[in-house]
C-alpha cells in the first residue's frame, strides 16, 4: 500500500467522494456523510488515499482528552474500501485518539485485542415470501393465526414523529445514554431522509384505529434497517409485532434488498428476532486503552 492514510476533520472531508465510497462498498447507512454530520457531535475521518478506504472516529473530551464513542442509533462503523493492513490503521487512530470503543462493521474481521462479537440478524429478500416465510418458527406460526384473528389492519405511514415519540416513551430506560438531543437530531436526519424516500413508516393498528406496533425503517441501495421499533401492551397481547414484521418482509420480498433487524444482544429481542429464521452476520465492539495513566492498558 503506497497510498497514505489521511486524518481529516468532518468539516474538511470531501462528501461526494466519501459517500462514494459508501455506496462503492455497500456499507451500511451510517457511513453517510449526512448521517455522521447529524447524529455525531465531533468527529474525523481517517482517508486512504484519494478516498479509497475510510473509517470515520467519533469522539468527545473529557479533562482534555479526545476518546472515541459510538453515536446514538448508529449501529456500527468501521473501516470501509480498500484492504489494509489493521496495524497500519490503529497507529493512525492513535495519533489521534488513545482511549474508547469502535463499532467494527461486519466486514472487519480483524484479530485485535479486546474485541468482542456483538449480534446483528438479516433477511435476503431476493426471494418469494413463500418462501421466506417458508422457514418461520412455530411459535411465529402461532402468533400469525392469532393476530389473524384481530382484524389488524398494517399501513404504510410517514409519521416520523410519533414513530420516534413511542421508541422513546417505551424504551427509554434501556437507552439511558440517548439524549434528547439526540432524539432531535435523529428525527432530523429522519426528515431528510424522508424527502428522498429513504426513512418511512409501516404500522399496524386495530379495528378502532389505536396503533399496536409501529416500525421506524430506514433505506439506501442495499437495505432496509429496523432502526426503531416499538410496540404498545395491546400489541403485545395481539401479537401485533409479530404481524408487523411479516407484513414488512412480504411487502418487499423479491426486491434486491436485505432486511436489517438492527441487532440485537438482548435476549427477548433476540429470540424475537430468530423466530423469523433470519442469517446472523456480526459485527465488533472494540474497546482500546493507550493512556498509561489509567489501568488495563492494551
């Protein structure tokens, strides 16, 4: 590799050929320009060259200290393009930022140390439903013929906002860390993303119009990301997700995209998840200490 690896803050990052790269690569939503800009308070990209391969590093201070963090709802990052050597790659992160924790995307199979799986599940939906459906759990199975039975209606919907205010109402003790700022910049970057088709709304509700589930998705060339879902105590007594789901995967079946459930480590969420049999494709928590003041140093 003769190319040189580049430290570039965000502001001085040339944006077209970063999402070029992007795109090139297939990597995931996060990696937009635009979404980093949104959803990141600071940070820099590390540029191979003329843009072949590039890692964004996101990071806060503290006491003057740079460290890195992961953004909320920003699932993973990493590097993308051109193959490098990873020790090339760290010595350049460190120059910058001695302490913090990198989500690696799936493609980073690295050998690092304190590295750690952490689970994410697809669906291909180049395919029939028939089929995707073909192989659903029984317990799924068994859900489906009950939702049947509540005359659930699933609607397509842009109401962004109230998709975000019921993730946050539902779930906000398991997201501690997400600000209210992040919130508005996530409904934000959401609205942006509407404009051009790429964020909408699917949900289901019942007979007197009272929404049971509702799935927040976001989209670019190759899929369709689960990035937040949430589902009422009516819904889960009318297994209104489970049909939320299904609908969703038959909706774009046989399309060259891939549904993203968006994780998840959590074990009810997990089992929830595999009922719909889907392929596990990880990705990796780095955790990374270069200060020698502070302990377990790697």
């Amino acid at each position: 590799m003769s190319a040189k690896i580049q430290l570039i803050p965000a502001q001085n990052i040339d944006a077209q050929l970063w999402d070029q790269c992007v795109h090139q690569n297939h990597a995931p939503i996060y990696l937009q320009y635009s979404y980093l800009n949104t959803m990141s308070l600071n940070w820099i990209g590390l540029v191979l060259g003329n843009y072949a391969g590039i890692m964004p590093i996101c990071y806060k201070q503290k006491w003057g200290i740079r460290y890195s963090y992961t953004p909320a709802f920003i699932q993973q990052l990493g590097w993308v393009g051109e193959k490098i050597d990873f020790k090339i790659l760290e010595s350049t992160i460190y120059e910058f930022v001695r302490y913090g924790d990198v989500m690696l995307n799936h493609e980073n199979d690295f050998k690092l140390q304190n590295i750690t799986s952490k689970t994410n599940l697809i669906i291909h939906l180049n395919q029939s439903y028939d089929n995707i459906s073909s192989y659903y759990s029984n317990d799924l199975i068994q859900n489906l013929k009950k939702a049947s039975k509540e005359n659930l209606k699933y609607l397509s919907s842009n109401e962004i906002t109230q998709a975000i205010h019921l993730y946050k109402k539902l779930y906000s003790n398991r997201l501690s860390k997400t600000t209210q700022i992040d919130y508005d910049n996530f409904l934000n970057l959401c609205l942006h993303l509407n404009e051009n088709g790429n964020c909408f709304v699917r949900k289901v509700v019942n007979t007197e119009n009272e929404l049971l589930s509702i799935a927040l998705l976001l989209k670019d060339d190759c899929r369709i990301y689960n990035i937040a879902n949430a589902t009422t105590d009516l819904g889960r007594k009318t297994a209104a997700n489970h049909f939320l789901i299904d609908q969703i995967l038959k909706e774009f079946s046989t399309t060259d995209l891939i549904f993203d459930f968006e994780g998840s480590d959590l074990p009810g969420v997990k089992s929830f998840y595999e009922n719909f049999a889907p392929i596990h494709q990880p990705y990796y928590h780095w955790h990374f200490n270069k200060l020698w003041f502070l302990p377990n140093r790697n």
